[in-house]
C-alpha cells in the first residue's frame, strides 16, 4: 500500500549563530497507516571531530531519552491510543519530546514523499542523512592538513612560515582559533579549507559553515583579513559543485581572499614581499 509520509532529523546544533549541525536521527510519520517510528545514533565521534569535547554520557543520555518517547509515541498511535485527529502534525507530536527552542539537540524538518515500504524508506533515510557521514574516511579524499600542506611547502620556501603564530578572532558572540597568522596592521589568517569531499552536498554545506562564521565573527573589535585556501575535488564531477561553494564563499563579509592551491606559489611570494616591506617599516 502506498501511502504518504514526513519526515525529521534530529540535530545536534553546536552554534545557533553560524547553524552548524550534524545530523544524529530521523523519524518518519505516515497517519494513514498508523506508523511512526525512529532511528538515532549515540555515536559522537563525529560531533567531538567537528566541534571538540563533548559530554559522551550526556549526550547518549539524551538520545535514548528521545529515542523512548518517540518508540512510546509509535507503539500508542499503531494502537489507536494516541493522536485522534488525524491531521496531527509530526512537527506537533515531536514538539511534545523536545519543545522547539534554542536547545543544542532538537528537530527539524527534512521532507515528505510517498513510500510503498515505511521501514525500509526510515532505513534509506537514516543511511543517507546520518551514517552516511559519521566515518570521517568516507567524507573526504584529503582534509586540512592534506591542503595545509600544499601552501606549507612553499611559504617554508620562503621563510614566511616560522613566523605564522596561532590568533583567537572574538566577537560578540562567538570566537574561532587560526592555528597561522601573522599582523600586519591587522591580523592575517591562514585557514586551510579541504573541499575534496564524496559529494555534492558535503561541499555545499562546508561552504554554508563557513559563511556562517564569517558573519558570527563580523562584529569583532579586532580587525582581520581572511585568506581561505581552497583545497579542491580531485572528482571532476563535483567541479560544479565547489564552483558554487566559492560563491557562497564570497558572500562572507570582511576583508578576504580565496586562494586555490595552483595559486600556492604565487600566494606564498606575495606573502613574502608583505613580510619583508612590514619589517623594513618596523625598523624605519
């Protein structure tokens, strides 16, 4: 029987300034057929490699609270216990295991569809929005440190590189450590950003983050420049993919530039001739 359904994602939102999430559930409803169940991780490596440290216990703690209440939600409503209008809304019936407010684990929308098969349809969905990027190897060909490396080399080269010092940029409400910078008038920061990722939304998504941080760090008193160092596919096919995440990396405010790593070279001996004027200044 086909029948029509909703669907949710339970997130962990580490910022509500700059959105950045990581998926760790889904729940699918269907009121024609009765049928609402979940599906939830309590892994949180992929929430510590992300965001740094978090309560392990806490946070499986709440999982598992959540993961009761809607499995008691699903078994009263397949008995005809629970909901009797029938236009009850998943976004309602969710709102009564975790209230819709600012808290660092809650739901949101994801979609709606027709499925023939509610359990397996919940299967597809959990692999696609949750597992699917909990192993850090299947994100990514390179990450930072890969693209890190293609810039290191020839600002080494050029003697730049032993005087790169890490900077905390604070703002209002937010703050983000640059492990290379150097202050030249105002603070210049390098940030290696690996865009070699296994798909399309991967890449869209890493851009929106960082737009999103650009803005949470705007009203900082200190002034800085931004230099991003792309990393970029080495799957042709998502070419297109990082030609809009560029520009989505254009609409961050502030002072900044976007290197590729073909331009490593060039970005690295212009760095230098900065470097040497900014100290003949300093000893003028």
């Amino acid at each position: 029987m086909r029948a029509s359904f909703h669907f949710s994602l339970l997130r962990y939102v580490y910022d509500p300034l700059t959105q950045e999430f990581v998926n760790i559930g889904v729940v699918l409803y269907s009121p024609e057929i009765n049928y609402l169940k979940a599906s939830f991780t309590t892994r949180y490596g992929r929430v510590s490699r992300m965001f740094g440290r978090i309560d392990g216990a806490a946070f499986r703690a709440t999982v598992n609270y959540i993961d009761r209440k809607v499995s008691e939600a699903g078994e009263q409503l397949a008995g005809g216990l629970l909901f009797r209008n029938p236009s009850e809304s998943l976004e309602s019936i969710l709102g009564t295991v975790v209230p819709p407010d600012d808290t660092a684990v809650r739901f949101v929308f994801g979609g709606a569809g027709i499925t023939e098969n509610p359990s397996k349809t919940l299967e597809s969905l959990f692999e696609r929005y949750v597992i699917r990027y909990e192993n850090p190897l299947e994100t990514s060909h390179r990450d930072e440190s890969d693209v890190w490396r293609v810039f290191q080399e020839p600002l080494r080269a050029k003697r730049v590189y032993s005087h790169l010092v890490q900077k905390t940029i604070s703002a209002t409400n937010y703050e983000y450590k640059f492990e290379r910078s150097w202050k030249n008038g105002v603070w210049h920061l390098f940030e290696p950003v690996s865009f070699d990722l296994v798909d399309e939304r991967s890449i869209l998504e890493k851009a929106s983050r960082w737009v999103g941080r650009s803005v949470s760090l705007s009203d900082s008193s200190e002034p800085f420049k931004l230099f991003l160092l792309l990393g970029e596919p080495t799957d042709r096919r998502l070419f297109d993919a990082f030609h809009r995440a560029k520009n989505l990396l254009a609409k961050m405010p502030g002072q900044k530039e976007i290197i590729r790593e073909q331009e490593a070279e060039g970005f690295a001996e212009e760095i230098e001739q900065e470097f040497e004027t900014h100290l003949l200044n300093a000893e003028e």
